[in-house]
C-alpha cells in the first residue's frame, strides 16, 4: 500500500457522526477516506440508548435553546435518514415514534417538573401535563406512587447499533474508504502552519487531504499536531447503561420514561435499555457494581416491573463534551480543517444534520436550509476568544 495517499475528504472517527459525515460528503461525489482507531462504530455510538428526544433533553440557559434548535432540525431529518439508508442497504431502521413520558416521584420532582412544563411552553414545543393516574392509563406497569407526568408526544427513538450497520454498509457501497485500526498519530500541517493538510498514522502511513474532518469523539482533543489555540476544549463524560430483556417478550412498556436520575427506554422486541449515569471520569471505561445498583434501584421505583427483566449488558461509553455542553460543528482556525464533535448526548439525534452542515461546508453549498444559521449555533469559533471566520473555500472534487 501507497505510504502517502491523496484524497479529497479525510473524515477522522468512525461513529455514527464520522459515517453520516463520510457517506454525505461520498455522495456530494468527494473522495472519501475515512480513519478509526478501533472497528467502526463500536465505541461511544454503539452504547448509546439512541433517544432522539430533543424536547426532553432541552435544558436551561442559551446553550440549551441553542441545541434545541439543531435537535428539532435533526429530529425532522431522521424519518427520510432511515429511509434513505433502508433503500441503500436493505437494513430497516425501525423508528419507535410512541413518544416519552418525564416522571415525578415526590413533591420535590413534582415541582421541577413543573418547572420544566413551564420552560418547554415558552419555547413553543408540544408538552402536556398529566395527572399520575393519567400516565398510568398510558403505561399501566409505572409505580402507583407517581406524583405527575409530563408529555412529550413527538420524541422518539432508534436502536443505533441498526443504525451504526446500515450507515457502515451505505459508506462501503457509496466507495468510502473506511479503515479500522487505524489510529491518526497527529494532524499533519502545511509549512506555515496555518493549514490543514492531512494526517499520519501510527505506523507512519500518511495521508493528505483538501480537508479533514475530525469526528472522533471523546478523543478528537486529544490528537497531536494541532497548535494549542486551534484545539477544541472537548472532555469524556463516562455513562454507564444496562441493557435488559424480558423473556416473555414486548408489552412492559410503549414509550420511554424519564426521571430525574435516569430513564428506561423500551425497544420494539422486548429489549430495554437503562441509563445512564454522567461522571466525569476522564477515559476511565470500568464498568461498576455501584452504578449498576443504583441504576435498577431508580429504575424499580418508577417501573416496578423492571426487577423481573434479565441483564444482557452493562456497558460504558464516553460522551464528547464541551464546556456548554454544545456540539462544535464546522470550521475552525485552521484552514482545511472542520469539526464534528462535542455532541455530548445528542450525537444519534444530531447525526443526520451533522452531516447534512459537514457536507455543506466541504462541498461550498448552503444545504440544508437555514444552514448559516444553524452552524452559527454551534460554531467551534465560540470557544477561540478574539478569532475571525475566514472564507472557507469548497473541496476540489478527484477525477
């Protein structure tokens, strides 16, 4: 194999975020290469729950509006997403469209969730209050002890492990060049330092590029070759999941429960997935007694039913965060280099938009609608105090 390879897009980081990246921008008709330093998605992605709810993850503050806007966008772009994917590979991804409920145990809860009801209202997003006993005509197996409910009819779900297959399947048939294990050592630049030019791999192969794209992640801060000013503040955030099945199979319940330290998201063969716990671990990929413990404690007071499931997995990802819990999509301060990354717990939800922005960006086009406005809510500029957007010129397509 060529020690140097030229290529038009090198997409750093084989989650659901770098495949939707790669395919998009494979189908904009660049030259593709795609780099993961394990199997492709098999890491952050496939642990996630898959929640595409973006009026439950809504939080406080600007940041918070500012990944609400981005979600509600993704959020109208996963229905065509999976059918999309579904015609190109032949593998369904079933979207469970049966809405979530966010539960009260106490007065306490009882009033934040009020509190919450209130916030999402003034946003204009469909919300509704419910009495316990009407949460326990829509889901009979929650605890009788529920205080109240809140409604959120249009947030949904997908299994990403489905997603992850048929997103690997659509890159190989689009003619991505996808290769695993194949750690980026560093970011390689032009001689002035002020371009992004490619990048080697641990064993000394290289690659130069019009552009690079890093979506790696947790670890997308953590590779060598970036000036310190032109790096992104991006942190691990460990979650640990449990994943049960109930052998008599689906029927506990339809839609996803939430709680103030949690959730329980059913799947559609009688598969649950309970999480998640947010520590601030660094790298740290342990799995622990404790938080399998606390997390089927919580999980039993909200649906007593859930003691009579069977454990498949406990299982650890890191989340990318920023410091504003934000994702950083597009362009940098270097030339030839463009970020996805930071998505922290939105990166199934965001990744169809992701990629919709990344290609925009490559290709010089404006796509998807509102995309100026859209990259200015996550522009990884707001972290590079005194910086200025330069034009950034579109990738030449290879022959």
């Amino acid at each position: 194999m060529a020690r140097d390879q030229r290529v038009d897009v090198l997409v750093v980081g084989g989650g659901i975020i770098g495949l939707a990246v790669a395919w998009r921008a494979r189908q904009r008709g660049l030259a593709v290469t795609l780099l993961e330093r394990g199997e492709c998605g098999q890491a952050t992605s496939r642990i996630a729950a898959g929640m595409l709810a973006p009026v439950m993850e809504v939080e406080f503050g600007d940041a918070g509006r500012r990944v609400l806007e981005l979600g509600l966008r993704s959020a109208e772009l996963w229905p065509s997403f999976a059918e999309e994917l579904a015609a190109a590979t032949g593998v369904e991804l079933a979207l469970m469209s049966t809405g979530a409920l966010f539960l009260a145990r106490d007065d306490d809860e009882a009033r934040e969730l009020e509190r919450k009801l209130a916030f999402r209202e003034s946003l204009g997003l469909r919300v509704q209050r419910l009495r316990a006993s009407e949460a326990r005509e829509l889901e009979p197996a929650l605890a009788p002890t529920m205080r109240l409910a809140l409604s959120a009819p249009d947030d949904h779900s997908v299994d990403p492990r489905v997603a992850l297959a048929a997103l690997r399947r659509a890159c190989e048939l689009e003619g991505v060049a996808v290769r695993e294990h194949a750690a980026v050592a560093r970011i390689e630049l032009d001689g002035a330092g002020t371009r992004v030019n490619g990048a080697s791999l641990q064993d000394g192969e290289r690659f130069s590029a019009g552009a690079v794209v890093l979506a790696a992640g947790p670890w997308s801060g953590e590779l060598a070759g970036l000036p310190v000013d032109a790096c992104l503040p991006v942190r691990p955030v460990k979650g640990q999941i449990l994943r049960l099945r109930d052998p008599s199979g689906p029927g506990l319940l339809g839609r996803a429960v939430r709680f103030a330290d949690g959730y329980v998201l059913p799947r559609d063969d009688g598969r649950y997935v309970l999480g998640g716990t947010v520590e601030e671990r660094g790298f740290d990929l342990a799995p622990t007694a404790g938080a399998a413990c606390e997390m089927l404690r919580e999980a039993r007071e909200i649906v007593p039913g859930v003691s009579e499931l069977e454990i498949e997995e406990l299982s650890v990802g890191l989340r990318p965060c920023t410091p504003d819990n934000a994702p950083a999509i597009g362009p940098g301060t270097l030339e030839g280099l463009t970020w996805a990354t930071g998505h922290y717990r939105n990166g199934i939800l965001l990744a169809p938009l992701t990629a919709e922005l990344v290609a925009g960006v490559l290709e010089g086009a404006g796509a998807p609608r509102d995309a100026e406005q859209l990259l200015a809510a996550c522009d990884p500029l707001r972290f590079a105090a005194g910086s200025r957007r330069s034009a950034v010129p579109p990738v030449g397509v290879s022959s």
